[in-house]
C-alpha cells in the first residue's frame, strides 16, 4: 500500500513513518516537515495532518509557518522524534526567552515587521548539507548575512531572478520553485565589513535566542528582562526620551520593555521584538549580554533600598547638567520606575525632599537677587509666584521664610539709606 493511501488514522498501520530523518540544528518547521513528508511519499500537508491525528483540515500558510502548533504532539510521535526538538523548529523558545507563553498568537505579533516574507538561504549552506535544509535564522529580516560563509543572504533565485516562497508544497528544498535551478549553484556577494560586526552580534543573538531557555515563571522572566535595559540605560546615562529618540519609536515603547506592560490584559503592548534589538543596539549591547543567565539572577531580587539612592543620586546630577526641574517624576522617569515605588524606601523619601529643597531655595535665591538687583520692593507672596512655587508651601519652609525676611530687610535697608 502506498503511504499516501494511509489517509485516516483508522488505517495507520505504524506507530511512526516509516522515514523519520531528524530536525537538524535549527532548522525551520516548515523545513522539518518538507523533507519528513518527502522521505515518505506524501504529496499533501493535510495528509501529514490527518496521520499526526488532526481532526480538521490543516492549512498551511503565512499564520502558522513555523509557529507552535497543537499538531506537534502528534507529529512528533509519527516522526519518532520528541516534542522538544519539535519546539526547536519553532519560535516557540524566541518567545519563551521574552517570557511570553508558549500559544502562537502572542508571537505572531511580536515577531511583526520582523520576519522576511520570502525565503532567504545561504547557497553555501545548502552546498554542504547531505541533506539540505532552510535555517530557522534566515526567517529573521535583521540578519543581512550568513556568518559562517561570510556572504551576504539570497532573497531571489540566482538563475531566474524570481522571489522564492517561504513553503510551497513539498517542493526541493534546495531548488527553484519557478524554474527548479539549482540554489546551490546560485553566487552571492562577500559580506561588506560594515555588516560584520552586526551580522557576528545578530547571528549569535538568534542562535541564543531560538534555544532552550531555563527559566519556568514567564512574569519574572519578563520583568527582570526589563530591569536589566533600565539598568543598562542608566549606566549610559540616557534618559528614556534620549533612548526613543535614537530608536525613533515613541516614549511608551521603552516604558514597555521595562516594564513588561504586555503582562497586564488591559494595556496594548507597543514593543516588538526589533524594538528590544533596536533597544539593544542604543545601548551598544548585544541581546546575548542582556539576556547573560547570571546578571538576571542577580537582577531577580529587588533592588536594595542602597542601590535605589545611588540610582536617584546618578539621575539628580544627569537632571541638573541637562536643565531639567528636580521632580519625583523626573526622577523616577530616568531610573526606569513608577514614582510610587521611589516612596516606599524611607531614605530615599528624605534625600530627594531634601534635594528638592535646596533646588527650591537656589530658585528662591535667583528671585531675590533679581528684585535686589531692581532696588524692588517684595513679599513672600510675590517671590513665589515669580519663581513658580506653591505659597503655602513656602509658609511652611523655614528657610524661604528666613531667607525672604533677610532680603526684606536688606531692601527696605538700602531704600531707607538713599532716601536719607
């Protein structure tokens, strides 16, 4: 009987096809089951479908391709190999290391603007696979070239110039859809040394990121993920404004990715997966360093009351040389943090009023010396309102108070002398 009568599970007489070649190192799902459905004579995706149990007819298209899928468990047991190194021809451990959850719909729009939408290859690769097969690492646009050849991605078949989809149904992997040339065969440019760097830092990103991550709490992964930009950002000394400047995305972006707002149902998220790379490049990181197990550890635990003030210190001082007012918000907006959370550390609390005060009495001190310099006549009431500051909360600062009455009297001092 041939294999592509064995339509319904009801006449599958074996536990596992016949022809079971194994998913090689990151290889693509759409790769895997091309040559898994080649090997054993199967000419259509809905019967792979149909023999892995599926119930309904199995569409593959742009949706799925290479996403997780509930037709894996299945799958895996008719291509004797295990569900893990199924997973490891998805996006399934992309999205694991962002702490998303492992359903395909959180990544079909992470990986938005992302994905190349016809298939790129290394001609070299395939030259020297026994086997050929198409890396899960030419989906990702971000990736010019192949690191190991040292050339430059293809896009287009070399010999008919025609754009080559990303599956069509079981065709040769290593050959033209269009005009079945051969892809092996097909020239490709050398890698420009511009691109080389990137392309080395890419390419080992990807390699990280498509691997299996040892994390278990998705939330704590996220967070502690958003954490360690802010703390890289503060150390470049960068204010979030300055960061989605040079990313030229919108300010939200950034308070996404440090905050991990894709966790909370009610807010939409705003950052996708090249935000965090482009994120990444500001910081002139890789997302290897970002993602380094042992710094996330350490970032795990909540940072001690200590490393906030020195935190609060450095964003004082980065306020002060940029012209910015000394606020909680400001404050709170270069850490990385909500300003509620700035309250719950007592002498944090205390430095930063204290801070804010002297900034007030240094505003102050600019005022009088103003109306000093004017021989002007002036109350409390009038020095608030021409330096900005609440009345009420001046009336309750003993050392405005002291510092108007002194004024005061100097002026009314030289007023009385001229006069005389």
């Amino acid at each position: 009987m041939e294999p592509q009568a064995l339509f319904g599970p009801e006449h599958f007489i074996w536990r596992t096809l016949p022809i079971h070649p194994q998913p090689q190192p990151l290889e693509s799902f759409s790769s895997y089951v091309t040559r898994l459905a080649q090997a054993n004579g199967l000419q259509s995706m809905s019967e792979l479908a149909a023999l892995a149990g599926s119930k309904e007819r199995y569409r593959f298209d742009q949706r799925h391709l290479d996403y997780p899928l509930r037709l894996h468990l299945g799958l895996a047991e008719i291509a004797g190999c295990s569900l893990a190194s199924l997973q490891c021809t998805t996006f399934f451990h992309l999205g694991q290391h962002f702490g998303f959850p492992g359903e395909g719909r959180f990544l079909h729009r992470f990986l938005r603007n992302s994905l190349a939408k016809s298939l790129r290859y290394c001609p070299h690769c395939l030259a020297q696979q026994a086997h050929p097969y198409h890396s899960l690492v030419w989906r990702l646009s971000l990736l010019e070239g192949c690191l190991e050849h040292r050339c430059l991605l293809l896009n287009r078949c070399g010999h008919c110039g025609s754009s080559l989809p990303l599956f069509v149904l079981f065709p040769q992997l290593a050959r033209c859809s269009n005009c079945q040339g051969d892809l092996r065969t097909c020239q490709t440019d050398q890698l420009p040394k511009e691109v080389a760097e990137t392309t080395r830092r890419r390419t080992e990103d990807l390699k990280m990121l498509l691997t299996p991550v040892q994390w278990t709490a998705e939330a704590a992964q996220a967070r502690v993920i958003g954490k360690h930009f802010a703390f890289l950002r503060q150390q470049c000394k960068l204010s979030i404004h300055e960061v989605a400047s040079r990313m030229q995305a919108q300010e939200r972006v950034i308070l996404d990715i440090e905050h991990a707002n894709w966790r909370t149902e009610a807010i939409l998220n705003h950052a996708l997966f090249h935000h965090y790379v482009q994120y990444a490049d500001v910081l002139d990181s890789s997302l290897r360093d970002i993602f380094d197990e042992k710094v996330l550890q350490s970032l795990l635990t909540s940072l001690s009351e200590g490393q906030v003030l020195e935190q609060v210190k450095a964003a004082i001082q980065q306020l002060r040389a940029q012209g910015e007012p000394l606020t909680q918000g400001n404050v709170a907006r270069i850490i990385g943090i909500p300003a509620s959370h700035l309250k719950q550390h007592p002498h944090v609390r205390l430095f930063l009023k204290g801070e804010r005060e002297d900034e007030l009495i240094r505003r102050v001190e600019h005022t009088v010396k103003q109306l000093e310099d004017r021989r002007e006549a002036f109350s409390l009431r009038r020095v608030c309102t021409l330096a900005g500051l609440s009345y009420s909360w001046a009336t309750q600062c003993p050392r405005v108070r002291a510092l108007v009455r002194q004024s005061e009297a100097t002026v009314w001092t030289r007023a009385f002398s001229s006069s005389h």
